[in-house]
C-alpha cells in the first residue's frame, strides 16, 4: 500500500529503507541544490582531499537552480523546481558514498543509480516537474550559498524547507524503479501495437 | 512611424515578463481537461499541483517555472512593412531579457556551450534565437516569443530515415515518434507537447519541429487530412504507453502532436521530433501600422 511520510533532516537509513515505490513524502529541515557543475566540483574537491562546503551524512541533494534576488547581502528565493536528473547519473555512487540518503528531482534515473540506491539505502524522489512555485513557498530560506562562481543555477544553495512536496518516491532502495516498470511495459505495448 | 523604439521595448519587455508568469491558454485547457480524466492517483495529484502552480504564480506574479528555457522569437512581415519597425527587435530583445532577469522574472541560465562559463544576465551570442518570415500580404509585423524549456530538450530526436524505413502505413516513421516518446519518459515535463518536422533536410526538419510545437495552438487542428490523422493518432498512442503526468503513470504524458512537413529528396526522409514541456511560456503581438495591436497566446 502506498503510504504518505513526513521525513526531518538528517534523514536516517531505516526510514529511507522503508520506502517504496509509489510512497508519498514530504521533507523538513535542510536540502541542498546541485546539478551538473555542482556534481563536477564536489568530485573535484574531493579528489584534492579538500572539505566540502557541507556535511552530506543523512543529507538530501535536489536536482534544482532557483530563481534568486538579492535583498541586501541575502539572497531570497523567488522560485525553484526540480530539473532533468538523468544528467546526473554518473554521479550516485559518489553521492552515495558521501551519506545523501535522497535525491529529489525529475524524470527519474537509470541503472547505475539503482545500484546506487541499494548499496547505501538511498531513494529517489520525484517533485512534480515544472512546479517552481508551489515548491519555492516551501523554502523558508537560504541558509547559505556556495561556488556561485558557476553561476546561479549550478551553485550550491542549501535550503531550509518546510513541508517540502509532494515527492513520490520514484526509485527505492530495493531496486524497485516507476521509469523501469513503464519502459519496459511500454515496450511490450509498442511491439504489439502495429 | 508609430511603433518607436521606445513603444516596441515597452511591449516586448511585457511581453516577456508575461510569458514568465504564465502559460498559453492552449496548454492550461488541454492540462484541465487530462485532470478531469485522470485515475491515477499519482498522476492526479501531480496535475492538481502543476494547475495550483499556474494559479499561484498569477497570484504572487512569480515565474511559474524556475528555469527560463531557451528562447525563439517568430518574426513575420509583410511587403508594406516599415523596416524601421524591425530593425532594432534583435537588440531589443536581447536587452529586455537582461532586464527581466535583472527583475528576477527570468534565472540567468544562458552559458557559453563549451567552456559553461555564465555571464549571469542571459546575455550571450543568439539570445534569443530569430525566425524571420517574409508573408507579402500580411499586413501586421507579428512576433511570437517562445521559451522553451531545457529539460524537454533532452528528449528530443532527429534521425534522417529512408523509404525502406518508412514501411507500410507510415510505421516506421510511427515507431520512431512513439519509441522515442517511451524513451524520453519523464524527461520532458509531462504532460508535454510534441513538435514533429518532416522533410527538406537535417536543419529544416529540426526548425520546423520546434517550429510546430512552439506557433500552433496546442488544440487547433491540421489542415491536411493525412496530418490531422497522424497527429491524433500518435498522441493516442503515446498517452497508451501511460507514462502519465511527472512520468510516474497515469493517462496523460502527451497534451498535443502538432506536425509540419515541407518536401523532401526523394532519397531522404528527415523526421524530427521536439519535446515541450508543460510549461508553455509564449506570447504574440500583432502590431499594425496605425498602433493597433493584437495579443497572442496570452489572457489567462
């Protein structure tokens, strides 16, 4: 049965090992942004044996870049929503290996990422795409902002949300996946269609 | 001349913040009426959620998605137009987007294509892109601004097929839309519309997909019966896969297939295929001599 959720930063591995596949879940507490660049750099800097700008154990990254402004030195978010994630599908088991415990963003992930979520209990969550608003009133603020050298959409904002959903759990960390099941149903469709 | 720099950059610039806080009635009909469909439960809320989106970036005059997309203007004119009228839009354009992004309408997203680097106002070579369409008898200078997103482009697909591969009843051509809509997924914002080219070559079969999915009405219908034909039957299909709303299931991913052709080599068969996410941010003016002027695609 599905089930709905209401998960706290820093996430726990139990809980996350309970979710599955079609679960509602709704976040508090502290999320990160990162995408291409991001990825890249955090990589980087752990290659150099360097400190990343944040502790990832339990920690939730979202596949996002925000529309800001800058109120005096703060910025604000003005609205944020979720971006592509198969982009960054090289990067789970980095991620993984850093203690993120979810990923929130859309379109879902391919198989290394299942892998991924299995070996460190982590699951994916999808964000109802193009929905920057709804989600953007769920940021209570910008609690601080890193490497915006690469530009505002690829720095790492780390967010103070509330009540942050809905996310459908769209990969779990028992390899189930919502995108393997249509595709591969759909191939069975499409072969019988003509 | 009535249309002076001056009255032009004050259009376009409303027209672009517009375009930002909201989208085409086309797209908000269609995305009602696949809500009022819809069984999934998953789905169901996703739709409810992007219809509380429209509504509340109305209300708070917020962009309703964070990403700006890329951005095509469509420019037509006729033979009695007054170049004068024309020949600053590019800049123009260029110079109320950085305004718009400056306002925080639009997230500085336009990069460099190698090196990544950001200049961070959405200035940038081809910001935005240009159509230019010469229609003698048209008596307005029309302009239809575009943004479209990103995401969606991940999905799209061109493959220059051949008769061979075109097959019996257009098959071919059929399994190459549908297989590369299952493809996609959830990549590109569904529900999404799709935007299919056929013919000239590579280039033309390309422009005239974006072309299709970014200048009709989402809910018009084709002239020619053949496309009419091609164009539900391939949105049917393709909502059959239920890769639904968000790409979690559910009965709608595919609002709308809008399809252009123009002639071809007979060697050739060059099919193009442009994803566009739900998220339909586009907006016409209709600017006739005497200061007349018509909206498009906006009023929600």
């Amino acid at each position: 049965m599905m089930k709905e959720v209401k998960l706290s930063t820093a996430l726990k591995e139990e809980d996350i090992r309970d979710l599955r596949i079609g679960d509602v879940v709704y976040i508090n507490g502290i999320i990160c942004t990162s995408r291409d660049m991001g990825h890249l750099k955090m990589i980087d800097v752990t290659e150099k044996k360097e400190k990343l700008p944040i502790d990832f154990q339990g920690g939730v990254i979202f596949h996002a870049g925000p529309v800001v402004k800058k109120q005096g030195e703060k910025y604000e978010v003005i609205v944020i929503g979720p971006t592509t994630s198969i982009r960054m599908e090289p990067y789970s088991d980095f991620i993984g290996g850093l203690g993120v415990k979810a990923i929130i963003g859309k379109g879902g992930m391919e198989e290394g990422t299942s892998e991924a979520l299995k070996k460190y209990g982590m699951v994916y969550l999808q964000a109802p795409p193009g929905c920057a608003v709804v989600l953007g009133e769920k940021v209570e603020q910008i609690e601080n902002v890193f490497w915006l050298e690469l530009g505002v959409p690829e720095a790492l904002w780390v967010l103070k949300v509330e009540n942050f959903g809905p996310l459908v759990v769209g990969m779990d960390s028992e390899g189930n996946s919502i995108y393997r099941d249509i595709r591969i149903k759909g191939k069975k469709l499409i072969e019988k269609m003509f | 001349m009535f249309w002076t720099r001056e009255k032009l950059y004050e259009e376009i610039y409303n027209l672009i913040v517009d375009c930002c806080l909201s989208i085409s009635p086309d797209a908000k009909d269609l995305l009602q009426q696949s809500l009022k469909k819809e069984t999934n439960e998953t789905a169901k809320s996703m739709l409810q959620t992007i219809l509380d989106d429209v509504e509340m970036a109305k209300k708070l005059n917020k962009p309703v998605c964070q990403s700006p997309g890329f951005g095509t203007v469509y420019v037509s004119f006729g033979k009695n137009a007054n170049l004068e009228e024309i020949k600053d839009i590019k800049e123009i354009y260029a110079q109320a987007i950085i305004k718009a992004t400056k306002n925080g309408y639009l997230r500085p997203s336009m990069v460099h294509p190698l090196t990544r680097k950001n200049p961070g106002d959405n200035s940038g070579i081809g910001v935005p892109n240009f159509e230019f369409n010469f229609i003698p008898e048209q008596e307005y200078v029309e302009h239809i601004l575009s943004f479209k997103g990103c995401g969606a482009e991940l999905g799209n697909a061109m493959k220059i097929m051949t008769t061979a591969m075109l097959g019996k009843n257009y098959v071919g051509f059929k399994k190459f839309v549908i297989e590369t809509a299952l493809a996609a997924g959830g990549k590109p914002c569904p529900p999404y519309a799709i935007g299919i080219g056929i013919g000239g070559q590579m280039d033309i079969a390309c422009k005239l997909a974006r072309q299709a999915v970014s200048i009709r009405d989402w809910r018009d219908s084709n002239p020619d019966p053949l496309m009419k034909e091609l164009e539900i039957e391939l949105c049917d299909k393709i909502n059959s896969l239920k890769i639904g709303a968000a790409g979690t299931g559910g009965n709608t991913s595919c609002l709308a297939v809008k399809i252009e052709t123009v002639s071809t080599h007979t060697a050739i068969l060059p099919v193009a295929i442009s994803f566009h996410c739900w998220v339909a941010r586009r907006g016409g003016l209709r600017l006739y001599p005497d200061g007349k002027k018509e909206i498009l695609f906006r009023g929600n």
